[in-house]
C-alpha cells in the first residue's frame, strides 16, 4: 500500500506495525517479535530482547494450557 502520508516518527505515537519501517522487506517474524507485540498491544516488537528463550517458553506455555485444558475436558467430561 503506498500513501503520500510522511509523518515524522518522533511524532508517531501508533502501533508498530503500522509504521514503514517495520518488516519492511515482508520477513518472517519470530517467537519472542510476536510475543512482544501481543504483550504491547502492537506498541513495541523487541521488548523481550532479542534472545530466543522468551519467545519459546510464552509458546510452550501456551501449547501445554491447552493440551491440560483437553486432557481435563476428556478426563472429566464423564464425571459431571
């Protein structure tokens, strides 16, 4: 999408990933980017740094909740 809208971006104060310079060349985001914009509301992309450990335990820990939430709905589904 092209706009004729130049702002300055010490005047920007909008989510990340609406401003030109992010992800300008459309690269694949990792872990630890998506997690910093879910815990920003879209503010900032590296605010868990830039080592992978975050990013892989927030999907981990996101991946066991709902596999205990299966396990738990199957094991006592019978018993209500």
């Amino acid at each position: 999408m092209k706009t004729d809208f130049d702002f300055p971006n010490k005047y920007l104060i909008g989510p990340v990933v609406f401003r030109p310079e992010f992800n300008a060349q459309a690269e694949v985001i990792n872990a630890n980017q998506a997690w910093s914009l879910f815990f920003t509301a879209g503010q900032e992309d590296k605010i868990l740094g830039f080592n992978a450990g975050p990013g892989q335990f927030f999907t981990n820990l996101l991946f066991a909740a709902g596999v205990a939430g299966i396990l738990w709905a199957t094991l006592f589904n019978s018993v209500v």
